[in-house]
C-alpha cells in the first residue's frame, strides 16, 4: 500500500522497507514468544489475514501512521509494565521504543511534506483530530479502522478491546498519546494547541484560511 501511494518518493520508499522489516521482527519475535509457550501458529493460516486496500491520499495515511505508531507504543508500554513475567515485559518494552522511533520518522516526513506543500496542513490536522477520538472498546490504530479491518478477521476480534480494557482500564489513560499528537500538531502549526479542543479550534482557523485563498 505504502509503495503503491507514495511511488514517487524515493526516500519515503527506502524508509518504508525497513520499517516493515522491524515490524516482521516484531512479528517473528511474538510468535516464537508464543511457539516457547505452546501456541503454535500455522503460516498456512496468515495469508487470511492479509488486506489490499484502496488507493488513499498519502497525507493522511502518513499523519493516520504517526498517530497509530504513538498509540502502539503506549499499549507496548503499558504491557511491558504489567505483563505477567520478565521476558514478556523486556520484548514489549524493546516494541514500544521501536514504535516511537517509527513514529518520530513519520514525524519527519510530516515536517518535510508540510516544508514543501503547505496547503497539506488542514488534513493533517483533520486526520490528527480524527485518530484522537479513540475509545478502548473502538480504539483506533491502522489494523482495526478499515472494512474490513485485520482486526476483525481474528478468530477472537474483541481481543485487542479487552486487552486495553485490562491493561489500560479508564479514560484517561490517552494522555501521553494525545500530548505527544499535539506536540507535533503545534510544530507543524506554528502555534501552540495544549488541549483536543485548541486543535478544533485551529482546524477551523486554518480551513478559513485555506477557504478565503480559494477565493
Ligand atoms: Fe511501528
């Protein structure tokens, strides 16, 4: 998908194979996890899982991206600090920090497509806004917001629900995740948005902007 959508950026490209690279290892580290505790997965079954999805526009599957890689790394992070024994704990805290430095490389391309087209930035905000808005029992990352998602082509779709619902109970557990969005909205804004409801506010600012130009 990602080949296919950004084709003419070369370095988008270069960077998208190492990313799935780490995302393989992190595949291949789960499964032999679960191979040591006796849960086999056959290879035959995975071709299942796989989705082609439609053509979409590049901005917003990369802001989609940065807000799911910091979304992940909390839910890594939070099950790396609970998770029932060591080496569970150490294999999700090694995911969560990978997460972030996918994250902080989507980050760049984010500054980078904004630097040369600055007309993007009403739908990266858009997009931001929109993959803040997560709940626990629909939490929104990559794998469960298309139809039909990976997500919920598992034998048990509501996994990933009680997961969160047990490592990550309440609300407000977002915080990190939210500061960490804003923070990047704010640089690419060039103005300050502290809170779900500053970025609202901003959007519509710039979407007058962007309407009067038109004009
Ligand atoms: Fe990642």
């Amino acid at each position: 998908m990602f080949l296919r959508d950004f084709y003419a950026d070369i370095d988008f490209c270069s960077f998208i194979s190492v990313w799935f690279y780490e995302e393989m290892k992190h595949h291949l580290v789960l499964r032999k996890y679960l191979e040591r505790v006796g849960e086999v997965i056959e290879e035959a079954e995975l071709p299942r899982l796989r989705l082609s999805f439609a053509e979409g526009p590049a901005i917003e599957t990369l802001t989609m991206h940065y807000c799911g890689e910091q979304r992940l790394a909390h839910w890594y992070t939070a099950f790396s600090a609970n998770a029932p024994e060591p080496v569970l704990r150490q294999i999700f805290k090694v995911l969560a920090a990978d997460e972030l430095r996918h994250g902080a490389a989507y980050a760049k391309y984010l500054r980078k497509a904004v630097r040369n087209k600055p007309e993007v930035l009403p739908a990266i905000l858009r997009m931001a806004l929109w993959m803040i808005r997560t709940t626990n029992d629909n939490p929104k990352h990559p794998t469960t917001i298309t139809e039909p998602s990976v997500v919920s082509l598992l034998e048990d779709p509501h996994y990933i629900r009680r997961m969160l619902n047990m490592y990550l109970p309440g609300r407000d557990h977002e915080a990190p995740v939210q500061r960490r969005i804003l923070a990047l909205m704010s640089e690419l804004s060039g103005t300050k948005l502290s809170s779900v409801r500053d970025l609202l506010s901003h959007i519509r600012v710039v979407e007058g902007t962007a309407a009067a130009v038109a004009v």
